[in-house]
C-alpha cells in the first residue's frame, strides 16, 4: 500500500525541483530586459555629455566674469560696472591708479541722485585704458566683481552748434567752487560771465555751465584754450551753446554717447559768477 502522507510529501517536493530553476531563468530575463529598457536613453545621455565637453574643450577656458570682450573697439574710456552703489569717483580712480594713472572717473546717477551702479572712467592713452582692462577685470572692488569693457563711442558726427558768444562747460564736477572756475579762466579774455547750473531743491551743481563773451570771436578763442583742460581732475568738454533758453542762457550741448554728461533739466537755476 501506498502512504498518502508520504505522496502528498512527495509531489510538492518533485514540483519543487522541476520548476524552480524555470522561475529563476524568468526572473532573470525579466531584470535584463529591464535593465536594458534604461541602458539605451543613459548611453544616449553619456554621449551627449562627451560631446559637450569635447566642445567645451575645443573652445578653450572661458575668461573670468568681469574680463568678457567688449563690444565696441578699444578706446582711452573704460565703462565699469557693477559698481557698489556708495562707492566715490575718488575709490575707482584708486582702484585702476594701481596699473595706470587715469585722468577722470564719472559715476552716473539718476534723477534722485542715487548711482546706477557704472561709471566712466577715461585714460590718456588707449594703450593705458587696454592694460587696466586686462589687469583689473574681474577683480574684486568693494566686495563686488569689477566689469570692464571699452566704451561706446557715438558713430558718425557729433552734432556741431554754430558759434556763438555762448559756450558751453561739460563735465564739471559736482562739488566745483566759484573760486576753482575763475582760476581755469585766469588766461581767457573777454569773458562777461559763467552762469553754473544748480539744482532747484538742493542747490548743488549739475556738472555743467555756461560762459558768456563779448562776441563770437573770442568765444572761438576760448573755446581752442579750454577744450581738454582738466579742473578738479576731470576734463572739462567745451562746446558751443545750442541757443538760448527761457533764463537768456545756452541749451546745453548734446553728450556724446557711452559718456557720463549731465544735461540741463527744467528745475535748473543759473548761478551767476561775474569775472572781474
């Protein structure tokens, strides 16, 4: 006779045997196939990112930020910027003075007299504004990343105002005395008086005036020995007014661009200085 229990052991155990390795060998193929599924796009993934770094490669190290190429060819005007708003014209041209000697720095504010954050600041020579660039880029001024690119020079001619008996002072700076002005006109004749343009509210300088003469000859004359002169380190631009205004002053001339001038705006006072 046969055991019922040891059969009933039996067919489990022979069950077992036979199919166990057939569950594994699908086990197996199941994990393989999914393991490829993810294989082919990772490979595409690798590739991709071996092509960019070959790329990468190729196109050399890229140059520290602050130190990109300008846009616009080399010129003795540097733009800087991301400037720290407090910072002084007197702390930048501290800053570059280090590689080269500048000859004026002008930060450009807005309406309410807070900075923009950028500046001008203007070199005797191209060859000296190209070695700060190189040498300053990318360094670090007052706790910020000092950007510097070459100006923009306005393209085409400037705009000429006909002569006159009026000429116009540019790039004044703001704290400039009485006294300072009447000195750089010790050597000009013929001069009636200069009208400094003051803000209404604060009586402060607008950083540019008006020199009135006699005829227009000697406003020609004038105009040949002022132009480049430097007062309070900055150059002075001279210009022929554009005509007259509402106060019987004249408009001021048009700034080039890419430079820091000021402009007349309509809350401005003439201060009068009469040269003896």
């Amino acid at each position: 006779m046969f055991s019922l229990r040891r059969l009933a052991l039996q067919v489990p155990k022979t069950s077992t045997k036979a199919f166990a390795p057939v569950a594994a060998r699908a086990v197996t193929l199941s994990q393989s196939a999914i393991l490829a599924q993810y294989r082919a796009p990772v490979s595409a993934i690798q590739s991709q990112c071996r092509t960019y770094v070959d790329i990468q490669r190729a196109a050399g190290p890229k140059p520290a930020e602050g130190v990109q190429e300008s846009r616009f060819p080399p010129s003795h005007t540097l733009f800087v910027a991301n400037l720290f708003y407090d910072i002084t014209p007197e702390e930048i041209q501290q800053f570059v003075d280090q590689v080269a000697p500048s000859i004026s720095c002008r930060i450009q504010y807005d309406q309410r007299g807070l900075s923009k954050g950028f500046a001008y600041v203007e070199f005797s020579s191209v060859e000296e504004a190209t070695k700060v660039k190189e040498a300053l880029g990318g360094q670090m001024l007052k706790g910020r990343t000092c950007h510097l690119h070459y100006a923009n020079a306005k393209q085409g001619p400037r705009f000429q105002a006909p002569e006159s008996n009026v000429l116009y002072l540019g790039n004044l700076y703001y704290n400039i005395t009485n006294e300072e002005l009447l000195e750089a006109f010790n050597d000009i004749s013929n001069c009636i008086d200069i009208r400094v343009a003051t803000d209404k509210r604060t009586n402060q300088a607008k950083g540019f005036a008006h020199a009135e003469f006699v005829d227009t000859a000697s406003a020609v004359e004038a105009k040949k020995l002022l132009s480049g002169r430097v007062i309070g380190g900055r150059r002075l631009r001279v210009d022929f007014a554009r005509g007259k205004d509402s106060t019987g002053a004249g408009k001021a001339a048009p700034a080039a661009e890419g430079q820091a001038q000021a402009t007349e705006q309509p809350a401005v006072e003439q201060e009068e200085i009469k040269k003896e």
